[in-house]
C-alpha cells in the first residue's frame, strides 16, 4: 500500500477538521485565510467509516478495472449514498467508505476534501501481525501483512481480549511463527495527526506557479485582454449572420438525417421507404429553386405535384425526376395551375437501386 506523505512547511499545510458522530469541530479563527488559500480537510473519525479489501483483476491498472472495483466498493459499503476512498496495492484496493448523506447533515457540501482518519498515519511501516490502536473516539484493531493493510475494526471502548480473539478469527490470515504475535503482546499505538499535508491542493500548486511565473502569466494576460476586447466587435457583427444561417444549416442537417435513415431502413428492411422519393422530389424542387406542394403514396406507387420558378427549364426537370433511383416509371405533366407539373411514378425496389441482386 502506497502511504506517500508530502512534507510541506506549515503555512502551505490544510486546515484539518475532525468529523465526529458528534459533529464538525470548529475552525479557529487564526486559520481562516490558510484555510482560503491552502484548502480546508475534513478528517472523518474511524467511527464513521467501513474498511473493505478487494482483490482486484491482475493486469494493469487502467479506468475498466477502476471502475469495475468502484462498482464492488459501492455494493459491499453500508450506505445507500456512500463516499469512497481508494488506495491501489499490488494485487487489491484497500476502501474506505462513509455515509455522504450524514456527513452533509452535518455540513459538509457535495465535493468536500474528505480524508480517513487512519489513513492520516502510515501502515506501511509497522511489522506484520494484529495491532491496536486508539484514536480519538475509540480503538481500532487492524491487521498488517507484507506492509498492507489486511483488516481493520473499530471498538468505541478498548475490546476486551474476547472481541480481540473474535476479530482475528474473522480475519482468517496465516503466519509463521516469527511472526505470530499472541493477544497479550498487542501494542498500543498512539494515533497522530499529518504534520505536513499529504498532497498538494490545487490552489497550492497555483500558488507556487505564479511565484514562478508571476510576470509572464500577466503579460499574457493583459494581451489576451486586449484581443479579447479587440475581437469582441467582430464576434458582434458576426452574430446576426450566425442567427440568419442557423435555420437553413439546421434544415440541412435534418434533411441529411433523415435521408441516412431511409436508406438505413432500406438496407435492414430490404423495402424502399416510401419517404426516400419525397426526399429525392424534395432535392430536386430545391435543386431548381422550387417547392414540393403535394406528395401522396399510393397502391401502384407515388403522386406529386411540383411548383416550379417560371424561368425553370422544363427540360431540367424533366431529367432531374427521371434521375431519381427510388422510382422507376417516371410520368410528368403540366396541370392546369401555373408552373405546377404532375408527377406519377412507381416505386424502385433496393435490388435496382444498389444495382445488385440481393
């Protein structure tokens, strides 16, 4: 289990505030702008935590099999809404959990610096075997091999030899007999609070680039803010042709939507939508700057009638609808209203369109 302690001089060091069944102790005064500018942590007491260990996949530790172990950790925690915090050993993933709805009872908001209590202490250098330890609100029974973390167990009073004894049958771990410890030789270990921070906050490290980078960084900034005020006239003018191309680009996009879905539906179905010749009469109204004025399918195909400029060319329209693939057939007329052609066509099966055999 990896315990990487990051030694930091006081003044860049957190403000911890013990979290107790009993509440959030206070914050004293002296610390409040260490706690605006190096961050404020919140150390939950062991008498609100769970411990679990779970054995993760072998292989290496990429986001699926984080994921699939936080899954596992959220299952096993008792809590419907729990918190976690996870450390990575070689072959497991060592859980704390609490209740982030109580925690928030009691004034903690959604995204605090939340830190375990044991974890404020190393395990990594204690031998292997069975230890107790007390805390400030009770004692907690853990059990250390090859410098991991196997189990762990809080009492609010000292156990008695009796719960010491049930707690290391439930543990069920072997060791030799240089390393078996007896019941009687457990040794009392005095929990201590982090002298130094055990990670840099972000405020922390930006903090620390701008003592290195202080005069850069503004000179940058003062640029940026020049272009940006120099740009802000340019993105102006350019909103009301944005506003003015939004609708006919949305058009367009639908158009191309919904023309991928007829041909989807084309190739699952093995039918010719009866949408793909509207769509195809619609292209070809917009390709002469005209308009679809009616469409109706019927038994023996598709009937249309098409509004086109009066400087249309006949001819072009003629050629653009017997261009269609989804209809075969083609017939067209003048009606008897003004630059509107009558269009009559039955409908292509999949098999002539794609020009294979199916």
């Amino acid at each position: 289990m990896s315990n990487l302690t990051t030694r930091l001089p006081d003044f860049l060091r957190p403000v911890d505030r013990l979290v107790t069944p009993e509440g959030v102790a206070p914050r004293a005064s002296r610390d409040l702008l260490r706690a605006i500018v190096c961050g404020e942590r919140y150390v939950v007491s062991r008498s609100l935590l769970h411990f679990e260990r779970i054995e993760r996949p072998a292989g290496e530790l990429d986001q699926r099999i984080r994921n699939a172990v936080k899954l596992a950790a959220r299952t096993r925690a008792p809590y419907n809404n729990p918190g976690l915090d996870i450390h990575w050993s070689t072959r497991h993933a060592l859980v704390w959990s609490w209740d982030q709805d109580r925690l928030q009872q009691m004034g903690l908001k959604p995204g605090a610096w939340i830190r375990p209590e044991p974890m404020m202490t190393a395990y990594r250098d204690l031998e292997d075997g069975f230890h107790l330890r007390q805390l400030r609100d009770g004692y907690e029974g853990f059990v250390i091999q090859n410098q991991d973390l196997v189990a762990s167990r809080f009492w609010r009073h000292e156990p008695s030899v009796l719960d010491l004894e049930m707690f290391q049958r439930s543990c069920r771990t072997t060791h030799d007999d240089a390393s078996r410890q007896s019941l009687d030789s457990l040794s009392l270990l005095r929990a201590e609070t982090e002298k130094w921070a055990s990670r840099l906050t972000p405020l922390q490290i930006s903090l620390i680039g701008l003592l290195v980078l202080g005069v850069p960084l503004l000179y940058q900034a003062g640029i940026y803010l020049r272009l940006n005020l120099e740009l802000q006239g340019s993105r102006q003018e350019l909103t009301a042709v944005v506003q003015e191309s939004a609708t006919q680009f949305e058009a367009l996009r639908t158009y191309q939507n919904n023309l991928a879905q007829l041909e989807e539906y084309s190739d699952v179905l093995n039918l010719v939508h009866p949408l793909l010749p509207a769509a195809e009469l619609a292209e070809t109204a917009q390709t002469i700057g005209g308009e679809l004025s009616r469409f109706r399918v019927t038994q023996n195909g598709v009937e249309a009638e098409l509004r086109a400029p009066d400087s249309s060319d006949p001819a072009e329209i003629v050629r653009l609808v017997e261009a269609s693939q989804s209809m075969t057939g083609v017939s067209i007329s003048r009606t008897r209203a003004q630059n509107m052609w009558a269009i009559t066509a039955e409908l292509e099966t999949p098999a002539v369109i794609d020009g294979n055999s199916r």
